[in-house]
C-alpha cells in the first residue's frame, strides 16, 4: 500500500495496543514511525540501478522477523529514552513492554498489509526470495485510509478518556480487516465467476487469476490463460455479468525467451508473478536493430490490454545478439479525470471496455491479433 496509508496503520495499531500506557499522541507518531518504517529500503536502494531497487523493495524490511527484531531494538531504547522524562508514565517498568509492543506491531503490520495487494511482499527474506501474494485490494484504496484517518484524528482531538480512544482504534482496525478480508472474498468470488463463464464457452483448461483495480473494491481485472490465448476481461463483483473478453495471442519468439533469460528479464518475471506477455518490434529505417518488449499485465487499462503499465525492453541485432542494456519501461497512462468516473461506473456493472461509458456497450467485444492490433468480431 501507499505510504500514507502505511503511517495511519502505524498509527492506529499505536493507539490501540499501547494508548493508555504511552499517551495517545506519542502512540500515535511513534507508531506512524514504525509503520513508515519499511518503506525506507526504497531510500536505502535509492543509488543503486533500478533492477537492484526492483528487487530490494519489499525484501528484508519487510520480513515477519525483522519488524520483532527491530521493534524489540526501537522500543527497548525509546523506554530507556523515557526514563529520564517520564519516568512515572512512559518510562515506568511497566511501560517497556508497551514500547516493545508498539515498534514491533507497527513495522509488523506493514508488511502483512502489503501481502494482501498484488505486488506481494517476501516475508522471510533473505532466508526465502518467495513474493507471498493474497490477492485483495488494490495499491491504493481511499475507503482503507479513510477508516484508519478517522481513528487517528479521533485519537489526536479527543478529550475523551484513553479508553474511549483505544476503543475507538481497535474499532477501525476490525472495520479496516473485514474491508480487507471482504476483497479476498470478492476476488475468490471472480475468479469462480470467470472460471464459470470460459468453461460455459468450452474453455476447461483456462488459468485464472484476478487482480483488484485501484482506487475501489469491486472492479477486478481477470487474466485468463489458455495454451494457446491470453483473455483479459473485467468484471464488476459486486454486480457481476458477462465478462468481454480481450483475446490475443501471444506471440512465440526465440528474442523473446533471450530476453526472459537475461538476469534481469527472471528478476522481473519473479516481480512480475510471471504474468508477462512479450513482443518484438520489427526494425525500421532509422532503428537497425529489433526491439523486445515484456509486459507486466496484471495492472494495465483496458484499451490496450495486452501493454501493463511497465515492462522491460532491450533490442537484439540480426544475429539475435543483445546489444543494449536490458531496461524498464513505463508506458504513459493518460488518465482523465472522466476515465476515473468511468473506473468507479465500471466498477457498478458497466461494460469496461472503453473509459467513455455509454458508448461500450453498443461495441462488439474487441480481440487483438499477433501484431497486437485490436480487431472487433463476435464475443
């Protein structure tokens, strides 16, 4: 999840497990400290080449093991920090084990929110490299923050007693959980719902997988795999009918396969969950050399399905020697004020297949052909 996001947690598990002993408002900013926490690997890989900081993220910082080691550290030296200024309240004997509590709940929640967005997060690195992924909300999810910023502005403003304040967390933390575990079930519930609809047109065989969209809970992006086409269709899980389908074919290419083998083409298939899909670009009279392009296509928009939002590319000379350094890429997303209006309408039930709703549901579902040209035809 987005950083902000990250300190409200922070914040809100501050208040709730530690409130009465430490105060609301240290609760409070220490515990938005400690859910900040993890998202510093971005700073620390921050000199390096964007491959490293691609792989640092959501590494160690994020391990189950370093938030109880870290906040052991942080809350043994904020309690002896507190002795010589509040040595009655937040620095008493028993206030050591609320600053404890409060570091390591803090940094180790960041993570196991992080698990439930479709970037995934390696929770026993560096012992394991495994990306754990529980397909729930998106990377940014307003209705999520704004529970957890009303705990915490409550928190901060009231001049009721700690009790009521506590109360108060722990109510937003539940609410904010069943919102999350309502996502698991509104994506298990897609997926099915896809499954349904490609085995009623005699697909058995398909591959389904299901991704939350930003910004809101229902609209789901679903990839479908089959040995010989990838689907890309959207549906609404909240109101649910028939999915349009974007159909292509992937295509198969020795360039490609270089470029998947080069060390970071696996780094990012690991990232990417191996939801790619590549292509080659012929060369023209002013680019000698063939490019090669992979997407990542479990975020992208629905005009253009078969493109993720980033990718990598590198270009290959006659002889299929690389000659350029393998890169990222990020393709411009040219959001619209009205394609978020139509993001939220799609997410009622609308045909999604253009941002302009009204006009979709008078288009025959598109399908895309090799060269990733969008061709319309019968669903």
């Amino acid at each position: 999840m987005d950083s902000i996001t990250q300190i409200l947690l922070g914040a809100t598990v501050g208040v709730a497990a530690c409130g009465r002993t430490l105060g609301r408002r240290r609760s409070i900013v220490w515990g938005g400290v400690g859910g900040l926490l993890p998202d510093l690997d971005a700073i620390v890989a921050a000199p390096f080449d964007e491959f490293t900081r691609l792989a640092a993220h959501r590494g160690v910082s994020h391990a189950l093991w370093f938030g109880a080691a870290l906040g052991t550290i942080l809350g043994y030296f904020s309690w002896r920090w507190s002795r010589r200024r509040d040595p009655s309240g937040a620095g008493s004997p028993r206030a050591r084990r609320h600053w404890i509590s409060l570091w390591a709940l803090s940094i180790v929640t960041h993570p196991l929110l992080d698990l439930f967005t479709s970037y995934g997060t390696q929770l026993f690195a560096p012992f394991s490299r495994r990306r754990f992924v529980v397909e729930a909300i998106g990377i940014i999810d307003p209705v999520y923050s704004l529970v957890l910023l009303t705990a915490v502005v409550w928190a901060w403003r009231s001049r009721k007693g700690p009790d009521r304040t506590m109360r108060v967390a722990r109510a937003a933390l539940v609410i904010s959980t069943a919102y999350v575990l309502s996502g698991v079930w509104l994506n298990r519930r897609a997926e099915l719902e896809a499954k349904h609809q490609l085995a009623a047109s005699g697909l058995h065989d398909a591959q389904v997988i299901a991704y939350a969209t930003p910004l809101q809970l229902s609209l789901r992006r679903i990839v479908a795999r089959t040995p010989d086409a990838v689907r890309i269709g959207y549906l609404a899980a909240f109101n649910p009918g028939p999915i349009h389908w974007w159909s292509f074919e992937p295509e198969k290419s020795e360039l490609i396969e270089k470029l998947r083998a080069t060390p970071e083409g696996r780094l990012f298939e690991w990232f990417a969950q191996h939801q790619t899909v590549g292509r080659t670009v012929a060369p023209t009279a002013t680019a000698a050399f063939r490019r090669v392009e992979i997407d990542d296509i479990r975020y992208g928009m629905p005009s253009v399905p078969q493109e993720g939002f980033w990718g990598i590319a590198a270009e290959f000379d006659g002889t299929g020697r690389n000659v350029s350094p393998v890169r990222r890429i990020s393709r411009p997303r040219n959001i619209e004020g009205y394609m978020i209006a139509d993001l939220f309408r799609a997410a009622l039930g609308h045909d999604p297949r253009t941002f302009r709703v009204g006009l979709p549901s008078l288009l025959p579902t598109a399908k895309i052909g090799r060269g990733g040209r969008i061709r319309t035809g019968d669903p």
